[in-house]
C-alpha cells in the first residue's frame, strides 16, 4: 500500500515512514504547499487534505499539529510553527517561569481526502509536562522541552523510535493506518 503526505517538514517525514513500517504502508512524501487557513488543527488538516487531493488528483494525507501548554491557555496552539520560528524554545521557558503548572499536550490531526471524498479526520494526543530547560538532541521544534506523562526523559532525549511509539503522531497515523487498512481490503 502506497500513501502520499503532503508536507514541508522532513522531520514528520521520518516519523511517519518509520510509524507506517508497522503497517506495510509505503510512504511518498510531496512538499506541495497547502494553504492554512486559520481555526482549529482540525479545520486546517480538512482544508489542506481537500486542496491538495483535488490540486494533485489522487487520495493524499496532510498533518497539522502543536503544542497546547494548559497554563497558556493553549498557546501556541495552532501557531506553533510560527512561534517556534520567533520566540523559540527559550521564549516558551522564559513565558513559563514561574509557573507552577507545566502540564502540556502535543496534539497532532491526520487529514485524508481523495480528490471526490470529504476528509477523513484521525486525531492523536500525548500529555505531559514543559521541563524547566531544553534537554537532548533528537527530534525537533518543542521536543527538548516536552516530557510526555511517565517518562523521565523530554522527547528530545528519545530515540525516534521511542518517540515514535508514544507520540500525538504515532497515534494520529495509527489510527488512520488501520482505518485505511480496512478500506483497501475491502476494495481488493
Ligand atoms: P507542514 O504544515 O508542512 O506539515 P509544519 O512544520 O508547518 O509542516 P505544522 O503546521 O503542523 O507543521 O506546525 C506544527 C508545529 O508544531 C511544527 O512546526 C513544530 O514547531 C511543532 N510540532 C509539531 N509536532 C511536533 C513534534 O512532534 N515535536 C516538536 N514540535 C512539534
């Protein structure tokens, strides 16, 4: 089985291609370029999922993800990416000196779409915590700063395969995964 995500970050590339391994999925990657739309990642993923399935007329998955640090009500959120590339990880540490309650979620939403379909929506979401420095190497964006729920270690100190077993994507992909499964065996 073949699936084509549409994005512009090579680091959800890797993730997904080692996530659909699992699942005999075929990952092809195409940096097509969606407009986002402002709202909800769930909005952004039906939105982008719909375009490009229609601008490149065949079936296609998108991805739109972020940061939700509750003590922030939420922010980043939705502008994740930009405030990654403004404030950055250190801008995040220093909004949250002093605050007491670090809880956090990684939460990622998985959009398919065939050029004749309406998005198919899968939703992924890890909980954890905002440590009070960057810790480890791997990953990228906010993963030095997340601790997810359990774990002594922020992704950033995670192997991609560990992160890959527990993170908003693995989830989010998981469950598209076998929902696509399903489909094709149906059809064969
Ligand atoms: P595409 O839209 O082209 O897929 P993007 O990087 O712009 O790539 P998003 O719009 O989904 O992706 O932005 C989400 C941002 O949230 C992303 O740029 C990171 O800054 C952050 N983010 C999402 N998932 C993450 C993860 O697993 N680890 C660390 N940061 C993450």
């Amino acid at each position: 089985m073949k699936v084509t995500f549409i994005t512009g970050n090579q680091h959800k590339v890797k993730e997904a291609r080692g996530i659909f391994q699992h699942f005999d999925i075929r990952l092809e990657h195409l940096n097509l370029g969606y407009p986002e739309i402002q709202g909800e990642l769930t909005d952004v993923a039906c939105y982008g999922a719909k375009y490009a399935a229609k601008k490149l007329g065949m079936p296609v998955i998108v991805e739109d993800a972020g940061l939700f640090i509750r003590a922030l009500e939420g922010f980043p959120g939705t502008y994740s990416s930009y405030v990654q590339s403004t404030l950055g990880n250190e801008g995040i540490l220093k909004l949250m000196k002093n605050v007491h309650d670090r809880y956090a979620e990684f939460r990622s939403v998985v959009g398919f779409a065939t050029p004749k379909t309406e998005p198919e929506i899968f939703l992924g979401v890890v909980g954890g915590h905002i440590t009070h420095q960057q810790k480890g190497k791997h990953g990228f964006a906010y993963d030095p700063l997340f601790k997810p729920e359990l774990y002594d270690l922020t992704f950033g100190e995670l192997t991609i395969e560990k992160k890959n077993e527990l993170s908003h994507r693995r989830q989010s992909l998981e469950k598209f995964a076998n929902w696509f499964k399903d489909i094709v065996e149906n059809i064969d």
